[in-house]
C-alpha cells in the first residue's frame, strides 16, 4: 500500500516506518524537517521525505487537502491535537483515502476509578492535552460509525525508547532522580507511592500501528490501548530504577506541598498530572483483535531510554549500570 506518516520522524514514526517499508509498503513522511529520526535505519533512503509546517498549514485551510492529494491508501496520523485538526483531515480525505489511523493517548480517561482501564471507560478526561485527545476519538469513532472515512485511534502511554528521556518514577522529566538513584541518595516521594504510570516502548507502538494498518477491517472504528503488559507503581519503579546501578531505592514520603518546595513548578505540575490520574491500561482488546503482543514490559522500555542516553552522555550518574 502506499502509506502517508504525518509525523514520521518522531518518538513512534523513528520505529514505525521502518516496519512499514520492510513490509513492502511505499512510505511518504511528512515532516517539518527539524530532526533526523530517533534511530537510524538503513531503509530511511527509500522514504519520501516532504517538509511541512502543519500548524502554519491548518491555520491557512490547506493541511487536509495537500495530504488528499497524495492519494495514498492509508494516513497514519501521529502529531493531531486538535478536534479542528482532525475533523479538517477527515473532510478532506473521505473519497481520497481509505483508512485514518491516529495517535492518541491513554490520557483520553481520567482518573482511575477501575482497573485495568479499559477502551469503554467513562471517567471524564481533564487538561487540555486528554481532553482535547478525547474529543478526537469520539469524532473519528462517529465518522465511521457513520459510514463515512474508516478510523482508527491507538492509545499509548507514557512513550519510552532510545532517543529521549523517559517519564521517571516521580512522573515528570527530571534528570536528577536518576542521579540520586544511582548514587543511593534519599528520595522525597509525593503521595502513597503505589500511583500508577503505564510505560510502553515506542517500537512496541509502532508494532500495533503496523497491525492497525494490515488488519483495517478488525481495526475499522475502534479505538486501543497500546502500552507495556504491565503499570508500574511509583516506589516499585524507584526500586526497579534503584537496582539497575546496584543501590537500594531510600525513600522518604511527603506530602505534596512539601514536594513542590524541593522542585520546580513545571516538574511538580508534571508528577501531578502522571501521579494523580494513577492509570493502569488494559491491552485485551489490540491483543484479540489485532493480535498485539508489546515485546517489553515497562521497566525494560524504560532502561532502554536511561541506557541510550547515559551511552550518549546526555545523563549524569553516580555510578554506571549493572544490567
């Protein structure tokens, strides 16, 4: 098939393009050209490359009907946040393309109330980001419902892999967490400690694009979870984390005022929005119906981030890892 990837040289993209074109697909990538992808593959010669400026071609009007004209058979879509964005697209390709498949998030839900979390969840989403990832979802799963362009929207979690610093087990981006960890010092651990975070490895994403796209007719209208077989809780990802540099995880619990005065605002609003919303995500249903089988369990999509960047020298620790 001959396949557009809006996005292609991103966290998911870097992995999944590969996959597409070793397949025997033909792969058009749309990027702003900012970046090379995550990981380096031979195969990358083979793909169109376009630069566009998305944001700049939305505001005009002129996104959706640029990628119509690509005729392509399916429309991978990894970079949309908007209903306008979305629901432009949709318009746009109905009649040009026959499948849209999306990338939105297990932040469509809210607060945990019952877990695993699954595709049928009613807990309201909050904040911009899962809100509006929400509203997308509802407005692709109508359009096919309709009858019009057929849809798919996959849902990750916390995106981990080579490239890129991985959600730590505090919830935000912090480098210092992994410095202290190494080091065996004491760490200040907002709330319980047993909130969950849902990793998943980006090439495990890619994975069940790949099945979204192969298999469109089980894919039709529905929407998945996409994330590693496993949640991990805070103070079990400090231990996990602590073990990889041969120290024991030393915690100290606080209450979240006292966090937020040992850390910055955007590092504290971060563990908020992860910690609180504790979300353990079920993949039952991309398992039986597209046959996702996610290869790393999230503290091994996580390591793979810390390894590469510590290889790379763009994260400072104490001592060196074991594993």
């Amino acid at each position: 098939m001959r396949i557009v990837v809006i996005g292609g040289s991103g966290h998911v993209g870097s992995f999944l393009v590969p996959r597409l074109v070793r397949a025997g697909h033909e792969v058009v990538n749309l990027t702003r050209g900012a970046r090379a992808p995550y990981v380096e593959d031979e195969v990358w010669s083979v793909v169109e490359q376009i630069q566009v400026d998305r944001a700049a071609e939305d505001a005009a009007g002129t996104f959706g009907q640029r990628i119509a004209a690509l005729e392509a058979d399916v429309v991978v879509d990894m970079i949309c946040f908007t209903p306008e964005s979305a629901g432009a697209l949709v318009e746009a390709l109905r009649g040009h393309s026959a499948h849209l498949v999306h990338c939105g998030t297990i932040w469509r839900y809210g607060l945990s109330i019952k877990q695993p979390m699954r595709e049928d969840d009613t807990s309201p989403p909050f904040g911009e980001y899962g809100t509006q990832k929400a509203a997308i979802a509802e407005l692709l799963g109508a359009e096919t419902r309709s009858g019009g362009l057929v849809t798919t929207v996959l849902q990750p979690g916390h995106i981990s892999g080579p490239g890129w610093p991985p959600i730590g087990p505090l919830g935000n981006l912090d480098p210092d967490i992994w410095y202290a960890l190494s080091a065996g010092q004491e760490i200040a651990v907002p709330g319980l400690g047993t909130e969950l975070m849902h990793h998943v490895h980006a090439d495990d994403v890619a994975q069940a694009f790949q099945l979204a796209v192969d298999l469109r007719d089980a894919a039709a209208g529905e929407s998945f979870n996409v994330v590693a077989p496993s949640a991990l809780t805070a103070r079990g990802f400090l231990s996990i984390a602590a073990s990889w540099f041969g120290q024991t995880a030393r915690t100290r619990s606080v209450s979240w005022a006292e966090f937020r005065t040992g850390t910055t605002a955007e590092y504290a609003d971060s563990s908020w929005q992860h910690l609180a919303r504790s979300q353990y995500a079920s993949i039952e249903k991309a398992r039986t119906l597209l046959g996702y089988a996610p290869a790393f369990e999230p503290e091994a999509a996580v390591l793979d981030g810390i390894r590469w960047l510590i290889d790379h020298g763009r994260l400072k620790v104490a001592n060196r890892l074991i594993v």
